[in-house]
C-alpha cells in the first residue's frame, strides 16, 4: 500500500451538491480516508466554508466556498488491475444512458460497492472509468452473486428522486430465477419478516423471524420442470437477500445459491454446460423517469450461459 497527499483544493458548490451533510459530503469524495480524519479535519478548523469554521452537520448550500486542506489518502495498487479486467464488460453492458441516469446489466459476481472485504465494485469501477462525471452514486443495491438491471444517478437530484420512489414503492421490479422443486400454483405470495443475522465467519444472513423486518415478495411460474421451476419474482419491499431467503424457507432455494440453498439438490442439474452461477436475474424494471417524468420501462437480456442452461433442462 502507498500513499499521496492531495493538495489543498477549493469546491464551488453547485446545484447537484447541495442539502448535503459536509461529513457525508467529504465521506463521499475521500473513500479511502479513515472517518476519524475526516472529523478531525472538520473539527479542527482546516475545512472552511466561506473562509468560516463548520459542524460535520453543515449542511452545504448552492454557491458555498469549501476549502479543504492537504490530505494524504491511500493508494490501493490493486485497483489498476481490476479496472483494466472489468472495463469493457461494463461498458458493453448499458442498457440505457442520458444525463440524469445510468442503467446496466450488471455480470454475476462483481459486488456494487466495496466493503466486506471487497477491495472495489460497480461504483468504484465506474468512477474511474468516467473521471469527468461530477455525480456517480447507486440509486440501488443487487446481491454480488445476482445479475441485471442496476441503476446509478448521474445527478443528486435524480438520486432524490428515485429514492422517493423506492419508499413509495413505485418502483416495479421483475427478477427471473430458477428454484428448485415444482413450485406450488397457489403459492403467489410470501409475506414473512425477515431478520440479519452476523454468522460467525463474519457473513450476514437473514432468517424468517418475528422480530424481523416486513419483506413481501410476488411470484409467478413461468416454466416448469422435472425437478426445477423458472419463476418471475416481483419484490414489493427490499429486504437484503429478501428473494433468496423467502424462496429457501419455502422449500424452494434458487439454484446454485451457496448461502440459501441446497448444495446436494444442486448436484443433481449439473450438467456439462454448469453456469458456476446463482441463477437469479434483475430482468426489468419500471419506473418514473426523474427528470422527464415519462414511465420508463427497461428489460437486461439473461446471459448466454443461463439462455443455454435452461435449453439443457426437461
């Protein structure tokens, strides 16, 4: 690991950053500086609004003066690397771009964000890969090990606004996975709370549990197989691992799931065209557009892997 210093630099707040807390603000641009300088910097007079000491709790104005001082931040030499592997992957895989919004079909196996152990994600790569973008934030979160539709405010005001629907629950999600079992016609809803639990190898895990959190999920068959069902998953709520866990508990955990599945059911399907995979998909979405107004609706095609998965089963 290496380290820089930044120099000092001064920020002339426009409309996309302001509301802002000036802690999350700094947060935000200075990901790998530890939050106790961040706070020690604000507390000690070195960042300055309008040549004028602040609270982390500043909340920034349009057209405010920040200054900040010189910064040393760490420089992760791994980082070059991930970006070069995963640059043309993601940008081949926009679905739809203007200068409100950013939406991909995200691969299998590539986090949103760092954390966790995970050095860098979606957001991470992008950013880099977009230098002169001045706004790049998640409106959302998908599970590394799913695929689809993923969906990045270019503006913070698109990022408000499509954060208001998601508490409106406007928003209409269509996943695709394969589960398995024949899943039982009635069975259209599940509506059981749902619990994190921090598991001893420091993963999180949630469990069907009273004391949880509401989560509410729709589905519908699509197909059915000898030992598998392809489903249309529709979430109301978003709970973390709300799709895999209420699917598990149910009897029915979606294929090649490491965490909620059935290791021993998934020997069974394996074939030689295996996609190594969990098999659930963010397969469209629909939703207001922030700025325009107009309902847009936006599909990510399955993978060819999984397209030649599914030709295998009877």
């Amino acid at each position: 690991m290496t380290y820089k210093t930044l120099s000092a630099s001064i920020i002339y707040i426009n409309k996309d950053m302001i509301n802002q807390r000036i802690d999350n603000f700094l947060k935000k641009k200075f990901k790998n500086i530890p939050k106790s300088m961040i706070y020690r910097i604000i507390r000690t007079g070195k960042v300055r609004i309008n040549k004028k000491r602040i609270k982390p709790s500043y909340k920034l104005k349009i057209g405010d003066n920040l200054k900040i001082p010189p910064i040393k931040v760490l420089i992760e030499e791994k980082k070059q690397f991930c970006i070069k592997k995963y640059e043309e992957n993601l940008l081949n895989h926009i679905l739809y771009e203007d200068n409100y919004l950013l939406v991909i079909n995200k691969p299998s196996g590539i986090a949103v964000h760092a954390g966790s152990g995970i050095s860098f994600g979606i957001i991470e790569y992008l950013r880099d890969i977009r230098p002169l973008e001045k706004f790049l934030e998640l409106v959302h979160r998908i599970d590394r090990e799913t695929s689809g539709i993923l969906i990045l405010a270019k503006k913070r005001t698109a990022l408000i606004a499509m954060h208001q629907q998601i508490r409106e629950k406007k928003i209409i999600k269509e996943y695709i996975a394969l589960v398995h079992g024949i899943w039982p016609h009635s069975l259209k809803k599940i509506s059981k709370p749902l619990l994190k639990i921090h598991l001893k190898n420091k993963q999180k895990k949630m469990f069907i549990h009273n004391h949880g959190k509401t989560a509410e999920t729709y589905f519908q068959i699509r197909k059915q197989y000898s030992f598998t069902t392809l489903m249309s998953i529709f979430p109301k709520t978003g709970r973390t691992h709300q799709i895999r866990a209420h699917t598990s508990h149910e009897g029915h955990p979606i294929c090649f799931d490491e965490r909620y599945g059935n290791s021993n059911l998934d020997k069974l399907i394996k074939n030689k065209i295996n996609p190594k995979r969990l098999l659930l998909h963010a397969f469209s979405i629909n939703f207001i557009h922030p700025k325009s107004g107009n309902m847009l609706y936006i599909k990510a095609p399955l993978s060819v892997s999984i397209r030649n998965f599914l030709k295998t089963l009877v």
